[in-house]
C-alpha cells in the first residue's frame, strides 16, 4: 500500500513540474546525467528548456541542450532539482 501512495505522489509532482516549467526555463538536474556511460548534462549547471515533448500522457520529457556535448538531450521531470521560470519583459508605454 505504502508503495502505490509513494508512486502516486511521485506521478503528481511530476505532473506538477511538467505544468510549471515553460520552453524557455531554466532548470537544474538532482544529479549528473550520463546517456550510455557518456556525461550529458551537471548538476551544477542550469539548462534552457527548449522544447516539451509529451507522446503519453505519463511519457513528459523536457528537451535541453547539452552543454558538454552539444546534443539535444531528454531530461524527465522527476530528475529536476529546482528551476527558474523566465518571465516576459513587460511593455511599458
């Protein structure tokens, strides 16, 4: 029972962060990210979210650049430590 309440939890606030976080972004990773033993993305770096892929309902991915190898990689929202929404300059007149 624990376990399903735990899975349930992590599934809201995945769904949470996919709603948060906005092309345009800025979001840091929990740890290292390594794709096949290679290192993709750091921890200690923030990312510009360039895309939001969402092909199922539980399959969300946010699209950044690599700034190590500069491919497009695929980050899952329960891999995001913290982020920074950017927000429109405003237009005074």
């Amino acid at each position: 029972m624990r376990q399903m309440e735990t899975s349930s939890e992590l599934l809201l606030e995945t769904s949470f962060i996919w709603h948060e976080i906005n092309v345009g972004d800025l979001i840091r990773l929990e740890a290292d990210l390594e794709v096949d033993g290679v290192p993709q993305l750091r921890s200690a770096s923030q990312y510009e979210v360039l895309a939001k892929l969402s092909p199922a309902p539980s399959h969300q991915v946010f699209v950044v650049q690599s700034d190590i190898t500069a491919e497009l990689v695929q980050v899952y929202p329960f891999l995001i430590s913290s982020y920074d929404n950017r927000t429109s300059p405003t237009c005074l007149m």
